[in-house]
C-alpha cells in the first residue's frame, strides 16, 4: 500500500523503535523514520517515553506537513495531528487496548474496522458509528468456518506452514483473495479532504 501511495505522493513512514515493524520494513524496503521508544512496563516509563515521541513526531510532521495521518492508533500520532490540526484516519482490530483507544478513537475522524467486530465495541470510544467503516481485512469464509479465533489462528499457520506444495498453492490464493485495504483507504482519504 506505501509503495502505490508514493508513486504519486509524499509518504513520511514513522514507527517507534519496534523489532517487529522495524524487521517488517527491512524486508519490503521501505524506509521507515524511527521516532522514540516504547517505555517498558511502569507507567511513568511509558508516559515519558510517549511525550518525548510526541515531541519529536510533532516537529517532524509539522515540518513535512502532510495533508493526511494514517495509523495502526497510535496515541502519539492521534495527539500530534489533532494538535497540528490534520485530518486522521486509523485502523484498529483492537477495541480490548482500553487506553489507546481513549486516547485516540475520540481524535479521529475515520476509523477503519474489520467486519467481524462490532462497530458499537469502537462507539462506547467516542466515535460516532457514521465515523467507522467496516473494512473486509479479514476473509470471510475462514471466519464462517472457524468461529473461535483460536481455530482461525491455527488454521491459518497450519496453511503457512505445511511443507506440501498443493497446500502452498492454496494459501497463496487464500492470501491473494483476501481484500485489499488500499482502495477503502482511498476512498476514506477523498471524503475527509474535500
């Protein structure tokens, strides 16, 4: 999705020092700017290390200056645009992380969702339901299937990983039949900047 955004437009990626995403960018080679850390366990920990990413993402963006955010909910790019006055859009499949989504879900003005979760899981947030789109990121049919996430998780890593060719032939259909977010995200970055 970053590659086909850059074709045409200035894409700034940040992400905090995190081995996951930071591995992720490495192996698709996209450049990503490390902004800050995650704080460790203790509170005060992680509220000092979210101010200082705070900080430095603001005066990052502010010198960029994008029309438009978009994040996995991230609290810190939630505060910097609301404070730099840009629109935000973000993704989340996690209404459970109660703290971020107070802190972003009432700063944003789209919030894409996959369709197996309830939009009123998001609402009790501060979003109103007109505010959420469901976006079909998860497949359908492996979800009708096997109803606990569980089943769902060992489905799929049973399909990832078999050594039989066949099987290796059907996962990469699954996977290329699984709907693609960028044209919804599109559409949402259109309607916020008329």
């Amino acid at each position: 999705m970053i590659k086909t955004f850059k074709k045409n437009h200035n894409v700034l990626c940040t992400s905090r020092n995190y081995n996951q995403v930071t591995h992720l960018a490495k192996i698709r080679e996209q450049k990503l700017v490390i902004v800050g850390k995650h704080g460790g366990a203790k509170r005060y920990d992680k509220l000092s290390s979210s101010l200082r990413r705070s900080r430095l993402l603001s005066a990052r963006i502010r010198r960029f200056s994008p029309d438009i955010t978009v994040s996995f909910c991230s609290p810190e790019a939630a505060r910097v645009s609301y404070g730099l006055g840009i629109q935000h859009i973000c993704f989340s499949d996690s209404p459970h992380a109660t703290a971020v989504m107070r802190l972003v879900i009432p700063l944003v003005q789209k919030l894409l969702i996959p369709w197996i979760i309830p939009k009123k899981e998001f609402t009790k947030f501060g979003v109103n339901a007109k505010n959420i789109i469901e976006a079909y990121l998860v497949r359908k049919k492996l979800v009708l299937r096997k109803r606990n996430p569980k089943q769902i998780v060992v489905s799929v890593r049973n399909i990832l990983d078999s050594p039989n060719l066949e099987i290796k032939k059907r996962s990469k259909k699954m996977l290329d039949s699984m709907e693609d977010p960028f044209p919804i995200l599109v559409k949402t970055m259109k309607s916020i900047l008329k």
